[in-house]
C-alpha cells in the first residue's frame, strides 16, 4: 500500500467517529471545495499567480492577508505597482504545495513563521530559515513581526546572490496583544483585531522591505473568513484548503523596485525541524 494510501486509511480509523473530522476534512474541502470550483463566479485554479514564475527578488508573504484590507490598511501610493492577483490556495498548506511541492529552487532561501513551508516543501529550497521552530515567542502564541525581519536581514547578509521568500504570519491569529481569536466571537472585534495584526505585521514588512535589496513584492498565500450561525455551523469560516471564495484567495501583489541583485542557483536541502505538529496546534491548525 503506497504511503499517502496508508496515511488516509490511518486518520479515517483514528476519526471515524469524529464529526468535526468529517465536516473539516471531507465536507469542506471536497463537497463545498468542489461547488465553488466549478462555480463561474469564483477565481479558478487556471487564473492564480505562480509566485515563482513572477519577476522579484524579495517575496514577502503576509499569512491570511485579504486584498481589500490590506488596501483599507496600507498607502498603496507608496507602491510602485499594485494590483490583487488570485491565490492558488485557500490554505497555507495548499497554497505551498501548489507554488513548491515537486520543485527545486536553488537560488531560493525561504525565512518562514509558517510550519507549513517545512511540513509541505521542507526539500524545495536552497536553505529554509525555520522561525516557527526556534523564533516561537510562547507568550504570544506565534513568531513576531521584528524576530522575521531580523531573520531575513541575517538571510540576506549571509546569502547576497539568492532570492528570499519572508513568510510572516501575521495577520494571521493568535491576534497580538488581543483576546479575540475564535471565530464565534463577536464579528466587529474579530475584524478590529486582524486589522490591527495587519497593521503590526505590515508596518513590519514595510520596515524589510526598506532593508533588503533588489525588487520586493508584498502579497499574501490566502485571505479569511468570517462566519456565523449556518455556514458558521457548515464549516465555512476561517480559511479552509480547496475553497475558492474571493474573500479567502483574491490577495495583494504589491511592488517596491529596487536595484536588482545577481541571483545565481544552488543546491537544495532538507528543513530539519522537529515541533512541526506542537506548532501548528498552537497556530490552531489542529
């Protein structure tokens, strides 16, 4: 029996009984994941960005960031170039195995808060600096916008001729400095508090942008739902893999120009981290 046959088989006899499981992991993603799909309305697989088929230097990605609140959030005269581009996942995990999973990219060292970037593509990349594994901040439940910054002007330094892909997980939750995290809190506060994430994770990335050289792009692997009573009940909340609704896969693309670096290809290496699961259950992945 091949390995993903076994791993399936595994979790199905571990959560048979679980309607959680059956809602999150078959209702979701392959019943209401299919129905948008094939929905005319809602952007297709066949219109998303392949990041890495995209002209830069430096990709800053900033985790479950929807389009129309970074526009509400950021100055985008400050941009050389903006425009909204749709995803190619509704998930970290999706959006990293459809741009990575099966390639290799040597001229390439990923800076990641996002355990997903190891656990999905831990072999596609020259060097993937591992944040979610030794820059957690346990006070706050997740990696800080100054530790990713620092990591990637350490990046940079020690790898001049690589591009950087600098993975922040802000606006994603645990929402800093904030109680609001469940999505069954109250709608407003819910929003105010991934806005203000949104403002702490950018005003960040802005900083790095400034830092690093070359040409940067800021956008984003997926946005994020909110949802009550009914859909709420359905599953259909947060950012779930397979879904196409706008609000979970139309994000920015916003560029800052810079003189370009020489960038030349390498070797790729395996991640080495080992507190993949303990992470991504205090990320409430799990």
């Amino acid at each position: 029996m091949a390995p993903g046959i076994r791993r399936a088989v595994a979790e199905v006899r571990e959560n048979y009984d679980s309607i959680d499981w059956w809602r999150n992991r078959v209702f979701v993603p392959y019943v209401v994941g299919t129905l948008t799909r094939l929905h005319p309305a809602y952007p297709g697989y066949d219109e998303a960005v392949r990041v890495m088929d995209e002209d830069w230097d430096a990709l800053v990605v900033l985790d479950a960031c929807r389009a129309d609140f970074f526009e509400s959030v950021a100055d985008l005269e400050t941009f050389d170039e903006y425009r909204r581009v749709v995803s190619l996942g509704s998930h970290s995990s999706e959006w990293t195995r459809r741009n990575f999973q099966g390639r290799t990219f040597g001229d390439t060292v990923y800076v990641s808060a996002n355990p997903h970037t190891s656990l999905v593509a831990g072999d596609c990349f020259h060097d993937i600096v591992e944040l979610w594994e030794d820059g957690f901040d346990d006070e706050a439940g997740v990696v800080l916008p100054e530790t990713v910054v620092d990591a990637a002007i350490a990046a940079n330094e020690e790898y001049p001729n690589k591009r950087l892909i600098v993975h922040f997980m802000q606006p994603h939750g645990p929402f800093v400095g904030s109680d609001v995290e469940d999505p069954s809190e109250n709608e407003d506060a819910h929003w105010r508090a991934y806005a203000e994430n949104l403002e702490y994770g950018l005003s960040s990335a802005l900083e790095l942008a400034e830092a690093l050289p070359g040409k940067t792009v800021l956008t984003a692997d997926h946005g994020r739902l909110y949802s009550t009573g009914l859909k709420r009940s359905l599953g259909l909340y947060a950012h779930k893999a397979r879904l196409r609704f706008p609000e979970l896969v139309v994000v920015p693309w916003a560029v800052i120009d810079g003189e370009r670096k020489v960038v030349r290809a390498g070797e790729t290496s395996d991640a080495s981290g080992v507190r993949v699961e303990e992470r991504l259950r205090q990320l409430g992945y799990r």
